[in-house]
C-alpha cells in the first residue's frame, strides 16, 4: 500500500481518535501515510519484550493486555488497554526494544504510527510534540498514581477506586452508575495487584452490602458516593485521579487499569 492509500484509509481514523484532534490538518495526513492497519485474533502476540520497534501502536477496537513474564511462566498484568489509547511510545522514541509482553485480549483492531513520520512531523508541527509529550506524561503519572494505590491502599479500597474510576454515571440518576469489566476477572485481579480469589472475594463482599450488583462482568453501583465512603476515597482524590486522563484539544481517551506494584 503506497502512502496515498495509507492517509486515505488511516487519516479518518486519527481524526475521531481522542488526542489527535489537536494537531492540523496537514500533520494529520502527514502522519496518517506512514501509518498502517493491522489486526489480531483473541491471544495472539502483537509484541513480545526485546522485540525492536519502529513505532507505536493505536488501539482502535478490542482490548490488549501489557505484562510482564518471567522464565518461568509467572505473569503480571499492568494494563488492560482500551481503544482510543496507545502502547509502546516510550521504548520506541528512547530507540530500546520493547519492554512489554502485548498480546490481545479479544479480536481486535490497530494501528501503528511510525516512528520517523512522528520525529518529522514534531519539526514541523509543535502540536505532534504536545501530543507526544501527553501521552507519554500521561502514562508516567498514571503508573505514580497506581503504585500509590497498589502498595498504599487495601485490597478494598483498590477495586473501590477502579469501580469508580471506571464507571460510567447515569444520566437521569448522576449518583448511579455501571460499568462492564474489560477483560476475565483473572486479568483484572492481575493488574490491581490480587489473586484472583482476592478479587472476587472483595466483590461479593460489596455485593451483600449492597453496594454494587454483579451481573457477570457487567457492575451496577446505586449509589457512587456511598462506595467512595467505603473506599476512603473523597470526591476531589477521585477527580485527581480522573484527570490524569490524557485531554488534548479538549478529547479524552477512555480509562483503563494500570499498572500494578510487584
């Protein structure tokens, strides 16, 4: 595929994409003819650790799952990425082979920027320089902020703050909510730092509180500000948290689980 049919096809996609919006017209197309579509079936490996890279990737559906794996087989999960985020920008702009084990989580559907499109652009456009420092900021203070909660909070108080981060409020009732687990509740567990047994534990103990109702993966929460109690979690540390949702050109990408303390 030539560049000409890599903007046609890639340049719609970076324009609905939270966080590209900010950068002009010109640099959009720019980058969208280096870019290239790919997609992967539920399990396959889209990176493994040390693999070199020459871009980054773009989520546009489905769910990938980051870790890390030991020799021997142990695994721990620091993210659940979801569409409308990226991985894999820090280790290919430092010129390091990735750090991550990135394997999809469902069938899902990418796009990889390439790198030296991004380095060009970021001379001639300052907004890609801002995008590219969003992302990579955002990232850093997402992991800050979950390695306070995996080693500062209890078990508790970390699925209280991933409910709430993660819920999505009614619109007739702002203090009702629900949310769908994006991926098995073994994955979950992995990247807020529990067992799985941990985890489950913790839910159905909301649950005969009455504090959520589980459906599956699907949770309903009746009352948000009766679990932040619970949680320990005031109103403004929840806001806190929130922000570090990258906003660029005023477009949020969605949320996700991050990374957890080993």
């Amino acid at each position: 595929m030539n560049h000409a049919d890599r903007e046609k096809t890639c340049l719609p996609l970076l324009e609905t994409t939270p966080g590209f919006a900010s950068v002009p017209a010109d640099g959009l197309r720019y980058l969208a003819a280096g870019c290239h579509q790919r997609t992967a079936t539920r399990g396959q490996v889209l990176c493994e650790r040390g693999q070199p890279l020459d871009g980054f990737h773009l989520l546009l559906r489905g769910r990938v799952k980051l870790s890390l794996l030991s020799a021997e087989g142990a695994e721990r999960v620091l993210d659940i990425v979801l569409p409308g985020r990226t991985f894999g920008e820090s280790a290919a702009f430092l010129g390091r082979p990735c750090a991550l084990h990135a394997e999809a989580l469902m069938d899902s559907r990418l796009m990889v920027v390439d790198l030296k499109r991004v380095r060009s652009a970021i001379e001639r456009w300052p907004e890609v320089a801002h995008l590219m420092l969003g992302l990579v900021a955002e990232r850093s203070q997402r992991l800050i902020a979950d390695l306070e909660a995996c080693c500062l909070h209890s078990a508790a108080q970390r699925v209280a703050a991933m409910l709430l981060r993660d819920a999505q409020s009614d619109e007739d009732e702002p203090d009702r909510a629900t949310l769908e687990l994006p991926a098995a509740k073994t994955v979950v567990a992995s990247s807020l730092n529990l067992s799985a047994e941990t985890f489950s534990r913790e839910l159905h103990g909301l649950a005969r509180r009455g504090l959520i109702g589980v459906e599956r993966r699907r949770i309903r929460i009746p009352s948000l500000e009766q679990l932040r109690r619970l949680g320990g979690l005031e109103a403004n540390e929840m806001d806190a948290q929130n922000a570090l949702v990258f906003d660029a050109g005023n477009a949020q990408a969605p949320r996700s689980f991050a990374p957890a303390c080993t």
